[in-house]
C-alpha cells in the first residue's frame, strides 16, 4: 500500500497525474508535492489500475479534474469498494470515498497534458484484468503500474500468469528509457530490461512449480511451502507466491479470468508468511 506516483508537467503549467496513494495523508503530501510544480490542480488523473493504493485518494481531486481508467477499472473500483483497507487493517487510512474513473477506454487512448503527448496503453489480463501503462513516447518514460514491481514479487491472484508475461513483453516492445515501476526504485537504463527479465523469469517459475504441482494434486499451499526456498525468495511480499499460484492453478482448470476469492486465498497467505501481513501504508 505505499505506490509510486507520477506527475506530467506541461510546458504550460497543465498537470496530469499518474495514480493517488492509499491514504488521505500520503494524497495530500501528493498534491502538496504537485503544488510546488504548478499552480494549477491536475487536469486529468489516469489510474494505472483499481487497486486502493492507487485509487482511493482519487476523491481529494477537484471536480474539475477528469480521472480517466480502463473500463474494466471503474467496474473493478465500485465492485472493490474499500476491501484492501480491510484485509490491511492497522494505517490511519483517514477519510474515504470511492471515486472510480470519469472517462474509460478499452485498448488505447491518447492524451495531450500542456504540449506533452500521454499514450495510455492495456496490455490485457495481467496484474489485475484492468491495467494500463502510460508512455511518454518523446521522453521515453513509462509509468508502468503494478505491471512492474522492483524488489517485490508480483502479485497476480487478480489478473493472468500467463497474460502478465505478455505484458511484460510489451513493455520491453517500448523500448521505455526510463521505467517507474507500480512499487520500487524508478529504474533507469540498462536497469529496465534487466528488471524485466527478472519479473518474466519470476512468472516462468510460477508456471512451472503450478504445472508440476497441480498435476500432483497439491494444494496451492502445499506447493508454494514446498518451494518455499527458491531464486526469487529474498524479494519482498513472498507470501504472494500462494496467491499467484491460485490464479495459475485456475488457468491450467481452463478458467482462465475467473474471479477468485481473496478472503479465502488471504489467510493462506498468512500462513505462508507465518504472521499476519504488516502494512506500512
């Protein structure tokens, strides 16, 4: 629950932001930070998907600002509601509303912010079934969302193994200078693709373990304490790996984008990671 945020500064004052925070404090210190960039509240706000810790500030915008998502965004932002808060309970979250996207595209929408060209990009079914990257092509800076985590593992209980290495592809298609991943060190350079191949090695072995493991009959549980030392286990969040095997799982069941429970896979999770999950938000 602690994102990066991006800001899109136009050669005329005008504001696009990239993503709001999960709290009302960490929203503010946001619009403080946008404050000191410009005079002008951000015009549009794109989230990059619908998950709390990049949407729940969206209401501390003004009415003036457009927030614009994929469709399946908005769906997924009124169906969530507040759950994350609730599954992470412990931060000071402050006051909330929902405030889902205003203005909603499927594959590709193009943006001008003061003379800056935005392409919005959804590389289909991956980190959730809604995400959307967005590419400076001029700069060649890529907001990536939650598509990219650095240091952490992907969490993919709520989109596609199997999509999300297509999107990874499609990120490296871009060619992306800079890269500043949904969580982590803005990577820079040589750093991107190397990254990228680590997340792409990190989805392999899901796939693997998930393959061998539900053609055994073990449980997602079962297979990821099997596992449970592996090449990626020094990066953050490996409680994840029960999660993203229960999407993987689903997959090889031929349900590919079926809606799985989260409150039901969440206290294995926990199991996994021997405690309950601490949220720094």
């Amino acid at each position: 629950m602690v994102n990066n945020t991006g800001v899109v500064v136009g050669d005329d004052g005008d504001l696009l932001l990239v993503d709001t925070t999960s709290t009302e404090a960490r929203t503010r210190a946001l619009l403080d930070a946008c404050a000191t960039l410009s005079d002008r509240h951000a015009r549009l706000l794109v989230n990059t998907h619908h998950h709390g810790d990049h949407t729940f500030g969206n209401w501390m915008l003004p009415p003036t600002t457009t927030v614009v998502g994929h469709a399946r965004c908005r769906d997924e932002v009124l169906a969530a509601g507040f759950l994350a808060a609730q599954v992470l309970a412990g931060p000071d979250y402050g006051r909330q509303e929902l405030r889902p996207p205003d203005l909603t595209f499927d594959d590709r929408l193009v943006l001008h912010a003061g003379g800056r060209r935005v392409e919005l990009i959804h590389l289909g079914p991956a980190h959730t079934t809604n995400d959307v990257v967005v590419w400076l092509p001029e700069e060649r800076v890529l907001f990536a969302g939650d598509l990219c985590f650095a240091g952490g593992q992907p969490f993919l209980v709520e989109g596609s193994v199997a999509g999300y290495r297509e999107a990874l592809a499609g990120i490296r298609a871009l060619r992306p200078a800079v890269l500043v991943p949904g969580h982590g060190p803005v990577q820079r350079g040589t750093e991107v693709p190397a990254l990228l191949d680590d997340l792409d090695a990190y989805a392999a072995f899901v796939t693997g373990v998930a393959q061998d493991a539900h053609r055994a009959g073990r449980t997602p549980l079962q297979a990821a304490l099997a596992h449970r030392d592996n090449p990626f286990a020094t990066w953050q969040e490996t409680e994840r790996l029960v999660g993203n095997l229960h999407r993987a799982y689903a997959e090889l069941d031929g349900a590919p984008l079926a809606r799985l429970d989260l409150t039901a896979i969440w206290p294995e999770m926990t199991t996994f990671h021997g405690g309950p999950i601490p949220c720094h938000a």
